[in-house]
C-alpha cells in the first residue's frame, strides 16, 4: 500500500507546475527561486546548514543542480517523547514540604506536579526537587539526636596529662645527643647508600588505562540520539519539508519505531510518516507532511509581518499608515502632498513627501526557513532542529 501512494505522490509531484509567481505573504507559499533564496540566508548566518545536491539521477530540474536540499547533521535529541507525557493526574498531585522545626507551617512549601517524574535529560531540576525532600527528613532526624560526639582522638584532658609527664632532658632517652649539640652533617645517610629510591611523580607519570566498562555501567549516562535533518522543496504543496534521519548513540541507524519513540503520538502516524526520500534511491526516513504548512506559515508571516513594517516605518522617520498625513485634522480632504511654489528667490522648498507603503518592504521571504524551522519545532520539540533560536 506504502509503495502504491508513493508512486500516485511522485506522479502527482511530476504533473503539478512550478510556481513562479511570490505569494508567500499571501499564501504562505513560495517559489524555488525563493527557496534558494532562503537556503542561501539560512547557511549564511548558520552555517551548521549545507546544501547538497543528492543523487545525480533524481535532480530536480526546477532547482540548481548543486542546491538540491539542506542538511544539518548530528542534530541531538535528548530525550523521548514519553517524557513529556503529561496527565490531569500529575498535574493535580501535590506535595506539602516543611523545612522549619516544629509545628510551625509558615516556612512551608508546596511542591506542585510531585506525581510526574522527571527526566535525565533536566538535571538541574531533578537535583532542586531532590534537595527538598532530603532537608525534610534531615531536619526530622535532627530532633531525635540526643547530643552530637566529638570528634575522634583524645580529648583537651588527655593532651594536658600526656604533655605534663614529658621530660625534655638528655639523660633519661638512651642514645640521645644532648641539647644543644649539632649531629655532623657526614654522618647522615645518603640516599642513594642508604638503597632508598626516589618515587616517580605522579603529576609525569603516564595515566593508568581506563579498566573496561560494560553496557550496563553506563545506566547513568545519558543516552544521546543523533538526526540529519534534510529539507527539500515539495514541488505539489510549493512549501519547504523536513525529513528526519535517526542515528542512536553509536551511530546506527535507528529503526522505524525507535523513530516514532522521539515523536509524540499527537503526530506520529498523522503528521510525521515513513515516506521515500526523493533524492535518494534507496533511503526511507521520516517526514513531516506538509499539507498544512502553507496555512501556518501564511499565519505567522502576517504577525510577524505586521511587526516588521511598524518597526521600518519608525526607523524610516515615522510615517504615517497609509490614509493619513502628519498634522493633518482628522476628517479633512486629503490634499496634494507637493505644493507648487512660486518665485525662484523665495529660499523654500516644497516639504519631502512622507513615505509611502511601497516604500516599507516589510518581512523578506530570506526569512522564511528561519521562521519555517521554529514551526517544525513545535512538532518535534524532543529534537533540537531549530539552531537559530539566538535569532
């Protein structure tokens, strides 16, 4: 059946045209001059980014030839999709944490969410949630201690006694030079006679070898998965789409269900499928579908749109939004905005027209993968795709 639909894709892909008309801030679609156009911005300002040009029988001849797709390797996935499960159960449980001696409730803490677990990959929160609970019983075995022991060793009294019995005289210690009397230097030992070697340091000696660790001593470590992430230009939908290629910690390749572990059931199966890549004769990995792409990228490029031509109108002198003129009164005509002036010695110039909406050339479509990417991560937020958060 996969085989079937992948054949009745491919000749529908084949039969569709190419747009050329640039539509992305009214339809969220683009061209594949746009699509370049984009690929080149991105590997650009993130050179993470490269272009690759696939397999030289399955080119694209509506794209350049050396420009075939984007591939960001090595891309870490930290956790699993199950570990952002999250239940009404988990989020009603909590927990009361007391930390003052006695009855008193006024230091207390509510630890909210207490039933949910939490995950390697968040440590910090893991060690802060840890602390409480060990303070708590810490504070209750504290009353229960009846007096604290010294420390080991003998007590101030028993130093006093032994240093009164000293006695510092010569006589009664046999073999004892007598005070004051400087034993001769040739008398001491050398080292070497004495057969006495000399240890290595151990800030020059080599290290020792690491003993061999098995599979099941690395339980505490945290276990790091790796994905290529493709994006390729689909010629039918006219939207940028992403292909995810999983790898575990060793490097092999992951399996079709070891995949779906770091996607979230809302969208494995639906959204995110098993689908040929199209440049490739031989690879099958996953992909996000992009039926609903345009629509949401039409979405977010009107918000940010509307941003940007505020931002460019005031960096621009602060024009006035299309209709209006500066210090005009409201509800009067709108009259020309060059007046005729008369008289070459006047020493006046006609007032500079404010500028117009063609003159604010809003969000560039260079941006679009930028924006694309932050889309695709709130799809697959267990796998860090988007490397342009510090944009």
């Amino acid at each position: 059946m996969q085989a079937i639909q992948s054949k009745f894709w491919a000749v529908r892909d084949y039969l569709s045209p190419v747009l050329r008309e640039s539509k992305f801030k009214e339809t969220g679609c683009i061209t594949p001059e746009e699509f370049v156009a984009a690929g080149d911005f991105l590997t650009y300002k993130f050179p993470v980014w490269s272009w690759e040009k696939g397999e030289a029988g399955r080119a694209k001849d509506f794209l350049p030839a050396d420009k075939q797709y984007l591939v960001h390797r090595g891309v870490p996935c930290l956790r699993r999709a199950s570990s952002l499960a999250y239940t009404d159960a988990q989020e009603d449980s909590e927990r009361l944490i007391s930390l003052a001696a006695g009855d008193s409730k006024e230091d207390d803490w509510v630890e909210t969410h207490a039933g949910r677990r939490t995950s390697v990959s968040t440590p910090r929160v893991h060690i802060a949630l840890s602390l409480l609970p060990a303070a708590h019983d810490a504070q209750s075995q504290a009353q229960n201690i009846d007096d604290i022991p010294d420390l080991d060793g003998p007590s101030a009294d028993d130093m006093a006694d032994a240093v009164s019995g000293l006695n510092l005289g010569a006589d009664n210690v046999a073999g004892n030079p007598p005070v004051g009397e400087i034993p001769d230097m040739d008398d001491i030992p050398d080292m070497e006679d004495a057969g006495i070697e000399e240890a290595d340091d151990e800030a020059t000696a080599a290290p020792a070898a690491a003993p061999a660790t098995s599979s099941d001593s690395k339980g505490n470590l945290l276990q790091v998965r790796t994905y290529d992430v493709m994006i390729t230009y689909d010629k039918y939908y006219q939207t940028p789409r992403v292909w995810l290629l999983g790898y575990d910690e060793r490097g092999t390749p992951l399996t079709h269900k070891q995949v779906f572990q770091d996607i979230s059931t809302e969208h494995a199966q639906k959204t995110v499928t098993i689908e040929a890549f199209p440049h490739s004769a031989t690879l099958s990995c996953a992909s996000v579908h992009p039926c609903k792409h345009s629509s949401v990228m039409k979405k977010v490029i009107e918000r940010m749109n509307a941003h940007v031509i505020e931002e460019q109108r005031k960096a621009g002198g602060g024009a006035p939004p299309p209709g209006k003129v500066a210090g005009a009164k409201e509800g009067s005509k709108r009259k020309g905005l060059l007046r005729k002036v008369t008289g070459g010695d006047s020493g006046k110039s006609s007032p500079a027209p404010p500028a117009d909406d063609d003159d604010v050339e809003g969000m560039r479509v260079d941006f679009y993968l930028v924006v694309f990417l932050k889309f695709i991560a709130s799809i697959v937020p267990t796998i860090e795709v988007d490397s342009t958060t510090a944009f």
